[in-house]
C-alpha cells in the first residue's frame, strides 16, 4: 500500500454535508463557518471567530492552489465539531460528542 492508497477515516458522526463552489466565488472558509452554524443550530455570529482554530486565508488559499488533487483533505477542530474539507468542494461537519467506529471521511477519500 502506498501514501496514496491510504484511506482517511473519521471516528465521529456525520451531522451535515456541503460543498463550496469556487465557480460561483465562494470562499471554502464562509461556507465551513455556515456548515458548523447549521450543524449547530446557531447563527454564525455566535460561532467564535474562526481564525480561533484554522487560518481562513490559508484555508482558501490552500484550495485555491492545491495543484489539482480533488482528493486533497484538511480537517481541524471548532468547539466540538469536526470539520473535514477536500479540494472538489466537499465539506463534512461531524459531530465529536456522538462517536463511531471508523469509517472514511468521504467515500474514495485517500492520502
């Protein structure tokens, strides 16, 4: 098996699926703000700043220049949701409190 054979896993329960799009100029790190706030039940003025747990610029930055690797992850932690970004646009917000066994993130996820 090698690096990219390998598959991410994710050891908390789904709560929300999303996808940003940048065709439409949408900014990775809006949408993630907007995810955890509908997963949460909350405005996302409520939520703490998000530069409190990832760097927004770099989180855009990142999709924006990631060299064309649909696959391509990040995941990091707000209070207590678990939040997992690749490169096609796709955002899953889990929820850390509600543990599973694990399972892939995304379905073909590999690093």
């Amino acid at each position: 098996m090698t690096m990219a054979d390998r598959i991410v896993l994710r050891g908390c329960t789904p709560v929300l699926d999303t996808e940003y799009d940048k065709s439409n100029n949408e900014l990775p790190s809006e949408v993630v703000v907007d995810a955890v706030a509908t997963a949460a039940g909350v405005d996302p003025l409520d939520l703490p700043p998000l530069y409190e747990f990832v760097d927004p610029d770099a989180l855009n930055n990142l999709f924006d220049n990631h060299g064309g690797d649909t696959n391509a992850l990040l995941s990091f932690t707000i209070d207590t949701w678990n939040v997992f970004v690749r490169a096609d646009g796709k955002i899953r917000v889990c929820d850390v409190t509600r543990p599973t066994d694990p399972e892939p993130v995304f379905d073909g996820t590999t690093v």
